[in-house]
C-alpha cells in the first residue's frame, strides 16, 4: 500500500500536530504491508521530520513543496495541488495530518484526516474574529469532504458528534495518537545549572487553550508562601503564539524574571531530560484535544498535575494529580502542586494503547477498507508486523 502523509504548515519548529504525523510515519514503517510512505511537508520541514522520524527505511520519502507563507496560499495549495501530487505519486491512500480544504472529486484515491480538536469552536481566542470563522468553514468542509476521520481521543471524537451529528455518519473513529517510551534518553538538560535548580515543567505552544497565564499566577503563589524552593523555576517549552506577548508582560510585572524560563526549538533529547528531571509537569489547559506532553511525562515517569478535562482523565486515569478549573482554579491548582510534590515518584507507566504496534493495525485496517482491500484477522495484522530498530543518541 502506498501512503502520502501530508503536513505542510508555517511552523518552523515541531508543533503537536507535526509530531502526530511523524509519530505516525514511523509506526506505520513497523508494518511489511506498507509498500512506501510519503510525506509531503513546507521546505522549512522537511529536515524537522526527518530529525523526529530518525529512522532511516528506503520506503519513507519526505517531500517538499512550494508553497506561499500565508493561510491563504496554504489553503490553495491543498485544493488545487494536492489531488495532482497523489495522482503522480499513485496513491492508495491519501492522510491528511490536519483539517484542510479537500478538493475530493479530484483525488485519485480515499482520503483521511486527523482531527485533533475543535479549538475553531471550542478556544476561538486561539485564532481572533474574523479568521475563526473561516477557520470553521474549512474544518466543516474538510470533515463533510473527507472518507475517514480519524479523532486522536474519545473525548474529540465525542465533541465532534456533537457538532456535527448529521454530516458524518459512520466515517468517524477514535484512533489515539501514537505516543512511546522515548527512543533518546542520553542527553544533557537545556538549563543553565540544570543539575541543581529544581523546575516545573509546562510543554505548550503560546495559545489560550493552554492556560500558561494560569500557571504563572500559581507559580508566584507558590513562591509568595514559600512552599516551594525560592529558585524554583517553571520551564515553558513551546513555539510563541497569541499569548507571548501577555505571558512577557505578566513575567515583567510580577517580577519573577529569574524564575520562568521560555524555550522553543529543543531537541528531543533535551526535552525527555526536562520530563525525567523536572519536579513536575504542569498542564493546566482549558481545553485540549489529546495532552500529547502529559502522555509523554507518564510514559518517562513524570508526576503530573493536570486540569480535570475529559482528555487528561483518558489518558492519565489515576495516574495524574488533577485540579478542577473554575472559580479558586490558581487556590485549586497550588494545592495539587503541594501535594504532588511530596508525591513518591511512580517511574514510567505503561500505555499499550498508544504503542506503534497497536496505532500501526489500527491505521492499516481503516486504510484496506477504504481502499477495497481484503481485511486479515488481527492475527495475521500482528504477525506482519515488523520491528523498527531502536535509535540511539
């Protein structure tokens, strides 16, 4: 079977949906059914994913393509030139990594699209009025467009029942975002005098729905009553967005200049020494369509502490120290700070619902029933599964 994974995006720096999609390549990679892969990403991304796959297989090929730095040429690029580049490539399937206008009359081949959320209704702080609105038109459009609609939780697949009971019948499926132990674990911390500072953590892109301003307000609680070490620092790694200029602002103002560290851009390495080292993760999101760090903190044996949302309660189960948002959410948030800090560490927790493996057959048997092709029993899926080398540092 030959796949085209298709992300292309502004981003200049690995975002959660870019990951998702590298994630995916490499499981579907753990498959002997899957004759070539190719994934079409921006110029920008293309060494992005190829340093996030880090696995060399003469069946992935990683394409770039021109196309224009606006939403407005992006959107083209995906009506207009997509359909032709799966012709060239003859496609049996074509993926979408994200809603995006879908010409589907003129493709070739099913197509597919991951849904992550529905942040254009439920967050629309994220993008501003008017863009919102066309971003909800595109989404509606993709979703009634598209032959499958993969929802990375139960909790996106739910919400967009809800939101559009009438248009998408049966072609929607809950298929978790493939998340494993990390392959890199040698590495050195991107902190200045990391061995010795104890630090929070907070993986999140600068967007409204994930609630930085609020952690930040605890942070200064937590300091101001001196609960937590006076060198605290809380480590916020993330690409800017919406939001940076008020979390600048509020760091200013609150004097905690010493205490905040803004990162974007670090390697995987880097990033998995943050989770094993930090005290805790901290994820206090309004809203979220997956909770791709709190499922990496659990599988490196973070604590985590977390907003009470339905996707964080399926992911974490009991394994996350959760605070209800709402009137008191900074009161509420501190004291599971508190708390969890004096918590014993649990050491990695196992999600075997989220391994390649599992993702992989999933994947592959939404793919043959699109695509005609006769299903095999989930015995003979396992046993064509191949093991993908581990990588080292």
């Amino acid at each position: 079977m030959k796949l085209v994974l298709v992300s292309v995006s502004a981003n200049t720096q690995l975002s959660g949906v870019s990951r998702h999609v590298a994630n995916l390549a490499r499981c579907l990679l753990s498959h002997s059914d899957v004759q070539a892969i190719h994934l079409i990403a921006a110029p920008w991304e293309r060494t992005l994913f190829r340093e996030a796959i880090a696995h060399e297989d003469p069946r992935l090929h990683i394409h770039s393509v021109y196309v224009g730095a606006s939403s407005l040429a992006r959107n083209l690029w995906f009506w207009l030139d997509l359909p032709s580049i799966a012709n060239q490539l003859d496609a049996d399937i074509v993926h979408l990594g994200y809603p995006a206008p879908l010409h589907r009359r003129d493709f070739p081949c099913p197509a597919v699209v991951s849904v992550h959320d529905l942040y254009p209704w439920d967050i629309p702080e994220n993008w501003g009025f008017p863009k919102v609105f066309f971003n909800r038109m595109v989404f509606r459009q993709c979703m009634r467009a598209a032959d499958a609609l993969a929802c990375m939780s139960d909790a996106t697949l739910n919400r967009l029942r809800e939101k559009e009971p009438m248009s998408l019948g049966e072609k929607t499926r809950r298929i978790y975002n493939c998340v494993e132990p990390a392959r890199v674990r040698l590495g050195r911390g991107p902190l200045p005098e990391s061995s010795s500072v104890p630090f929070f953590l907070c993986v999140a892109q600068h967007r409204r729905n994930k609630n930085i301003l609020l952690a930040l307000h605890t942070l200064v609680r937590l300091l101001r009553e001196k609960t937590i070490h006076p060198d605290t620092q809380l480590v916020i790694v993330g690409i800017p967005g919406p939001e940076t200029a008020s979390i600048h602002r509020f760091i200013q103002v609150a004097g905690i200049e010493a205490n905040v560290q803004l990162m974007s851009g670090i390697s995987e390495a880097e990033l998995q020494w943050c989770y094993r080292n930090c005290e805790a993760l901290l994820a206090p999101s309004l809203t979220e369509g997956f909770g791709l760090p709190v499922a990496e903190a659990l599988l490196a044996g973070c604590r985590v502490v977390c907003s009470d949302i339905p996707p964080f309660r399926e992911l974490g189960g009991d394994h996350c120290r959760y605070f209800s948002l709402g009137p008191n959410a900074e009161e509420k948030f501190a004291t599971a700070v508190r708390i969890a800090v004096t918590e014993h560490r649990h050491g990695p927790i196992s999600l075997p619902q989220l391994s390649g493996r599992s993702i992989a057959l999933e994947y592959m048997a939404l793919y043959r029933s699109l695509a005609g092709q006769p299903s095999h029993s989930p015995a003979a899926l396992e046993s064509a599964a191949l093991t993908i080398p581990k990588v080292s540092s």
